[in-house]
C-alpha cells in the first residue's frame, strides 16, 4: 500500500477525502470485543484450556505416532445471508439453500452475487470422527477465517474470533460423536467497521471518485475462509508450545528450547536435534515442572542457516513415561543470529542488505485462498529475479508461505494487519487498533517465532496522523495517539521476542518522530509517482534529500518497504514515460543507485512482486494496482528482467 503527502496531507488522507478510496457505506453489527471474544464453555462449565490458553492455535497440527490430523479441506455448503437471519433461523444446524464452495478460498471471484459482498456468509461441513479418537483429546483447528467468525459443532456454539490471517481452535472433545458425522457451522462475516484492524468503512466525505468496497487500505478485501480447517488429536498430556532461540559459537550452533506441556505437567522429555541423513543427533534431557523445560544444545561445526544456505536441522521434543515416548512434536529450525551494529543489519555476523518486495496473498480465482502451487511458484520466481526478501504486506501470511520462505532462504520482514490506522481519529478508535493490533502481534509472534526465515516485526503499515476523514485539524495529539501505539506495541514485541528487531512501514509525509520507536527505519516513498511524477531527476533529488535528512536525525539502519510506479503490460514508449513498463524499470533502478550510494541504507524492498486486485476506482484500471513487476498471473514485465541482470550480478 502506498501513501503521499499532498497540500499537507498524506496520499491517502487526500485520496480519501475526496473519495477515491472511498466507496458505500457498510452497515452492521458493532464489533466483536477483542481479537477473540471470550469463549462459551460447553455445560456452562470453565473453559476448555484450549480456549483458555490459544498456544494450541500456534502450534500447527501435525501427523504423528501419538496424533492424528484431518484435513477438512475440499467442498462445503455455503450461504450468503445478507439480512443476518441465519443465526435466529437455527442455519447453525443445516443450511436451508446452500450451494457448493471450496474451502479454502476467498468466496468472492468464484459467485457473481458475492464479488464484493459485505456481510455474514455460512458454512457447513460434515466430517466423519473415527472411533478410535476416543482416548484422543480433539480439536477444531480454523486457520483463517475473514474476517469474524462464529463457529457451532453438531449445534453446540464453541466460541467467536475477529480477526482474520491466523488460527484460532476449540477444543471439542465433548462435543464430537465419535464414529460418527458431525456438522461444522461457521458463520463468517466481512463487516468493514472503523474500529477494527484493519478499519474499514470510515467516516467522512465522498465525492465522484468513490471506490467500492470502501477500505482504508489499497487492497481488495477477500473474505471467508481462505486457508484449511481441520479436527486434530493430542494425547491428554501433550507438548503443548516450543520456542527455540539460536546462537553461533565459532562454528558450533547453540540450540535453546523451551518446551511447554499441557496441564502443568511435571515429568521427563528429551529434545532430539537430527544432525545428518544417517544416525548422527544431539539430544538433551528435558525436566518439565509446573509443564515447563528447558535445555540447551551444542550442534558441532553446524550447517548455519541463511538465504544462499537454507540449511535446516529437524527437531523433535517428546514427552516420556517410563523412558518411552507418550507424545512427540517435530519442529525444522535453522542455526542463524539477525543482529544489528550500528547501520548495519547482520546475519550470522555478517553484513547483509535486503533485496525483494512487498508482496499480497493474491490469486485469480482463490483470491487469498491457499494455493500451493501458486506459492511454490512465486518462490521460484523470487529466486529467479534474485531477490533474499519479502514484507507480508499487511497481514500474516500462511504457515506454508512461511515453510517455504524457511526452505528457500527468503527472509521475512512479519506484519501484523495494521494498515490503514490513522491517528488522528477518535481516542475510542484508537485504544481499540491498540487493544486489537497487541492481540494479533501476540498471535502472530506465537506462530511464526521458529521459522529463521522471519528475521523482522513489523507493527504498522502507512499510519497516519494527518486530518481525520472526519475533516477535524490533525495536530500533536495525533503525534502523540501514534506514540502510546508504537511504545506499547514495539515494547510487547521485544519482551516476547528479544532476537528479532522491530519496525513500522512509515507513509510519505508521515510523523518522523515514531522512528524513534522503532529499531529499524522503513520509508514507504513515491517521488517520481505521486510527486513530481514523470520528473525521474527531480524525484531522486528530493529523495535523496529527504534520506540524508532522516539518516542524520535517526542513525539506525534504514530499508525502503515501497518504492515504484504502476506499468500496465505491454505499455511502452521511446521515452520513459508514465504508466511504461521503461518508465517502472527506470524508477526502480534510480531508487536502488540511490540505496547503494548510502551505507545506511540496509534493504531495498519495492513495491510490488506482482499486479493485485483492489477495491473499483478511476484510478484502478480493472480495479488493479499495476506496480507489480510481475502480472497477477505472474508474467515478468521489463523491471523483473533489469532485477534479474542486476541482483544475480550481485550475488546472495
């Protein structure tokens, strides 16, 4: 997403007030509270401690020995319910007109009358439960579901979440009839409501520009479930959460893990590092007390990890009785540190600069819905352009995008959905962003800390404390609002993660007093786009001005997260001339000579891998965002080929 200042006002606050990214309003309910709403417990008893503790959701099920996985992907009845009927109409023990929809996908390319709907939709799934999961304790496991959703098993409510892009489970345990089917009803809806992360649905003027749906952000909303929902088993006791943080010594890795069982579970395990294809392993002896453990590991002359060497090391922790294994949980780590000194950001002690793109979960036809294949192929082209790097821009992205990014060597830069927060709005709004934004970095931290692919943390996108869309004057109370977000959200994540700096995307014409938060410096920048467009000469000038004078106030390193112009395919011309596919290859190649001339300057991350899908507007041809230097079906335009020549030339 890409923002500019415009008379005093960011891009998209201008944007916004006269109503190109704007569009109808959309009515509903008010906001569930919090990013998981409190859960019903079955019986009216206590709440199961799945639900309690959500280090279940993080951990991503798995197919084992001691547990069982069904994935419930494939066909499901689904509904639209446009006047909210559904749940007094009892939907929540049978659809009465479904029609047939893949899960997962984004239901909104695949029915016309769904294409931009802003509503509650239903889902219903019959799955068989074996018998022999009776010793078993069982979950429901929702990997995304967007936005909010409302989840029943065989017509018993097990709970609420809001938020989209990461799990959520319920236990279901007393709930299931085993060697039986069972219904799964979820109630999703797509509400775009102004205190939500992201908002949506803001208030203020309109004018002829409107674009639909109406969004604070430059992104189409895709909704429903757009990834797996599964039921999995986990012994009574199980390992219930594992964090492992890495060290280098000379040339020996250092493993730490933490391991955590379920029920305050006092006992032995072990945790076993595989060291080569043969017998080769490292092991330590676990001592769980009150269901916590720690050891440490010593991997001689490791394999580090890093993105011309994705070496990876399997891992397992076991909880043992009687010496023999009652449950198990493999985890693949890499060996590598991420530091900072000085400008410089570090890699296993060595300086490296970033090189890739923001990207978006983006498909025909899935919309965001998991597409493996598509993914598989997005890595291999981000190796081919010769790119170590992407931001997943703005949201979380799946838990196989971030297994591949581990596979590949491509290093992550992990957004939470804050984008389009604008501070100078309601304090009521923002204590809301703030409360929900902590919720979903704790999610997302809990989810993605063991990859080595995630080297950063990023807590906004393009927050703003220009005018509010309400046409009240911004002033330092907007500065200050954005200061409490930014101490509270940049202190959670160093005091749940201490290994990996944080940063925010900063818009043009932004406050540049929230660097001060932050230990990395990211500018969002468009000179050359939305100022002083086609004028390539003068964009770099005041680029270059605007770096030195950040730099001198800021010494951190400093990363570009967005920098580009829009080409539609096939569009050329003699000279570098706007909307050209010359004209976005020579505005990416003058932003990196002007990177590489500044030893601060730490990464160059452009605006965009690939063309996206965006709400309608005059300003979106086909309702496109075209600064991708690939098509959406992925089709390299002039600019991917210079990157080519270029970063391969430049080495990993």
């Amino acid at each position: 997403m890409e923002s500019e200042e415009k008379d005093g006002i960011s891009r998209r606050d201008f944007l916004m007030s006269v109503g190109i990214a704007g569009g109808a309003a959309a009515a509903g309910p008010t906001a569930l509270a919090g990013a998981s709403a409190a859960m019903e417990a079955p019986h009216g008893g206590a709440a199961p401690e799945a639900e309690q503790s959500g280090l279940l959701a993080s951990m991503r099920p798995q197919q084992n020995e001691f547990r069982n996985l069904m994935d419930l992907s494939g066909f499901w009845e689904f509904q639209l319910d446009p006047k909210g009927e559904g749940e007094q109409g009892n939907w929540k023990d049978g659809l009465p007109s479904p029609r047939v929809i893949p899960v997962p996908a984004s239901w909104n390319d695949l029915f016309d009358d769904a294409a931009d709907y802003l509503g509650y939709a239903w889902y219903s799934h019959e799955a068989w439960i074996p018998a022999a999961w009776r010793h078993q304790r069982i979950f429901l496991r929702i990997y995304s579901a967007n936005y909010a959703a409302k989840v029943w098993m065989n017509g018993v409510l097990l709970g609420e979440h809001l938020g989209g892009h990461l799990p959520f489970a319920f236990e279901v345990s007393s709930h299931a009839r085993l060697g039986a089917p069972n219904r799964i009803v979820i109630r999703v809806e797509n509400l775009q409501q102004p205190d939500r992360v992201p908002p949506g649905n803001p208030p203020g003027r309109r004018g002829f520009f409107n674009g639909f749906p109406d969004t604070t952000y430059d992104f189409f909303p895709y909704a429903g479930l757009g990834r797996q929902v599964a039921l999995y088993t986990c012994p009574g006791t199980h390992v219930e959460d594992i964090t492992v943080m890495t060290e280098i010594d000379s040339r020996d890795g250092i493993v730490k893990v933490a391991a955590q069982a379920s029920r305050g579970w006092n006992g032995k395990g072990r945790a076993v590092i595989k060291t080569d294809l043969g017998s080769g392993a490292v092991t330590a002896d676990l001592n769980f007390t009150n269901g916590e453990a720690h050891a440490e590991l010593r991997l001689g002359s490791a394999r580090f990890w890093s993105p011309g060497h994705p070496n990876l090391y399997p891992l397992t922790v076991e909880l043992l009785e009687a010496g023999k294994p009652f449950d198990s949980y493999r985890l693949e780590i890499g060996v590598r540190t991420f530091t900072i000194s000085g400008e410089q950001l570090l890699l296993n002690g060595e300086p490296i600069k970033l090189r890739g793109f923001g990207k978006h979960e983006d498909f025909p036809l899935h919309g965001k819905g998991l597409d493996r294949a598509q993914l598989v192929r997005d890595y291999e082209l981000l190796k081919w352009v010769g790119a170590n790097s992407y931001r997943t821009s703005h949201y979380p992205y799946s838990e196989e995008a971030m297994e591949l990014a581990d596979r590949y060597g491509i290093m992550i830069i992990d957004e939470i959905p804050a984008v389009g927060l604008n501070f100078a709005e309601s304090d009521e709004h923002v204590q809301a962003w703030t409360r929900m934004a902590g919720s979903q970095l704790r999610s997302l931290i809990a989810r993605d800390k063991n990859h080595p692919s995630v080297v950063m943390w990023s807590v906004a996108n393009e927050p703003g404390a220009g005018r509010p869309l309400s046409g009240q004057k911004a002033g330092q109370s907007a500065i200050a609002a954005g200061d409490r977000y930014f101490d509270q959200l940049v202190r959670l994540a160093h005091k749940l993660d201490a290994t990996r700096p944080v940063t925010f995307a900063a818009v043009q014409g932004g406050p540049a007093e929230w660097m001060a938060h932050v230990d990395v410096v990211a500018l969002n920048r468009y000179y050359g786009w939305y100022t002083l467009g086609g004028q390539l000469d003068l964009a770099i000038q005041a680029l270059a001005k605007e770096l030195d004078a950040l730099h001198a106030a800021y010494p951190k390193p400093m990363i570009f997260t967005e920098f580009g112009a829009e080409a539609l395919a096939g569009s050329h011309g003699t000279a570098a001339e706007m909307w050209t596919e010359e004209y976005q290859a020579e505005t990416i190649s003058r932003y990196l000579d002007a990177a590489a001339q500044r030893s601060f300057m730490a990464g160059t991350l452009m605006w965009c891998f690939a063309d996206f899908k965006t709400s309608q507007s005059i300003i979106r041809t086909n309702g496109m965002n075209n600064k991708g230097v690939f098509t959406r079906d992925r089709h390299p335009k002039r600019a991917a080929h210079m990157l080519h020549e270029r970063w391969r030339g430049e080495g990993v």
